[in-house]
C-alpha cells in the first residue's frame, strides 16, 4: 500500500485549521429531543469577556464555575442550575479595591426553532437554540450583570474619604478633624494672623530697627 503523502513543510494541519470550540456552547446531541430527558452539566469556564458595569465585574479570563441540569421539553430546552462567579472592582466610598464571589440561580428555556414558544415570542424575550447547540455565555452574562451593585462597598459600613485630606477614614482615629474658616472670614483670619506675627515681633528681647536712625 503507498505511504501516505507527507504534509508539505509549513503547511498547517487539519486540526490547526479547524477553529476551537467555544466552551459556553453545549452540544445538544446526547441530550437528545425526547421531553423528560436529563443530563448534567458541570464546567469551569473562562469568561469570554469582561462582564459588569464601570465600578465591578467578572474580569476578563476569570473562572466560572457552572453547575447546570439540561431538561428536554416539548417546546425546547430548560437550563438550570447554579453559577459561580468571581467579581473584582473598586468600592463606590473609599475607591479601595474588593473582590468577591457572586452564588447565582439560573432558569432559562432556550426554544427549539419552529417551535409555538419561538414563534409566538419575540427576537428579546425567549433564547433560542442555534442548531443542536445552546449558547450558555448570554444567559451568564445578564445574570450576572443584573445582580452586580451599582455603588459596591468593601464593606456593609465602609466611611468613605475624609473630604478635606482625601484618606480613608476607616484607617483615620475616631477625633480625625480639619480646621475650617467659612471663605467670607478668610481674610480677617489672615489679618489677624499678620497681627498675631507682629505682636510677637514687638515683644522685648526681639529687634526693630528706628526709621529716625536711617
């Protein structure tokens, strides 16, 4: 039998020509039409991309842990489970970075196309299964963004910036205070100073000098 022909030098092989698969899609094939079918889905993924809002979020790359049960129904896919999600971000009072991990619920029904649910539904408000695969990275996504905070805290009772030097007041003693002057009586406070500095100039032991001398 001949031998097989050698790839020429350079060229890339079939595998490498083929594009990865991406891991928040599920292949539906084992789980197959028949309603009442289950299977379990356990992962651990990385985020595709930066999922949150400006002060936190998912960062890009992060581990999400998924912990999912597929149910074929009549009229599509039920997804249930459990999501593990790690967020990092910058507290809304003190601006002290924080970390933590969100413990999410997920249900969806993702519709079978042709069926009375996606047909019946519209394009926003029902997901719907792209061939034999499901794509699981959206319902993650808005589920993780719709329980984010819009002001996070590091903690329940964090005090925020002292307005006038700008440090954590957390880490500031309980008498920390600033001098203030109300603007409108600036300038009679530095007169007084000024008179406060020339009456100890005047005081005995100091020098002046005698403009009739000059």
């Amino acid at each position: 039998m001949p031998a097989a022909p050698s790839p020429r030098p350079g060229a890339a092989s079939p595998d490498a020509r083929r594009p990865a698969a991406d891991p928040w899609k599920v292949d539906l094939r084992e789980l197959g039409r028949r309603a009442g079918s289950m299977r379990d889905w356990k992962k651990t993924i990385p985020a595709p991309e930066r999922w949150g809002i400006e002060l936190i979020g998912v960062p890009e790359g992060a581990p999400v842990e998924l912990h999912l049960r597929l149910e074929s129904v009549m009229e599509g896919v039920l997804v249930s489970g459990e999501v593990d999600a790690p967020v990092t971000g910058q507290c809304a009072r003190c601006l002290e970075p924080l970390s933590d991990t969100l413990h999410l619920h997920v249900q969806e029904l993702y519709a079978y196309a042709g069926s009375t649910t996606e047909a019946t539904s519209e394009e926003d408000e029902v997901r719907r299964i792209e061939g034999e695969r499901l794509d699981l990275a959206p319902l993650v996504r808005d589920t993780v963004v719709l329980t984010l905070p819009l002001a996070p805290t590091c903690t329940p009772d964090c005090a925020g910036l002292c307005v006038d030097c700008g440090e954590r007041l957390d880490d500031l003693p309980a008498d920390h205070s600033h001098e203030v002057i109300d603007p409108r009586w600036a300038g009679l406070a530095a007169r007084l100073a000024d008179q406060t500095d020339s009456a100890e100039g005047s005081q005995p032991g100091s020098t002046r000098t005698n403009p009739e001398e000059n």
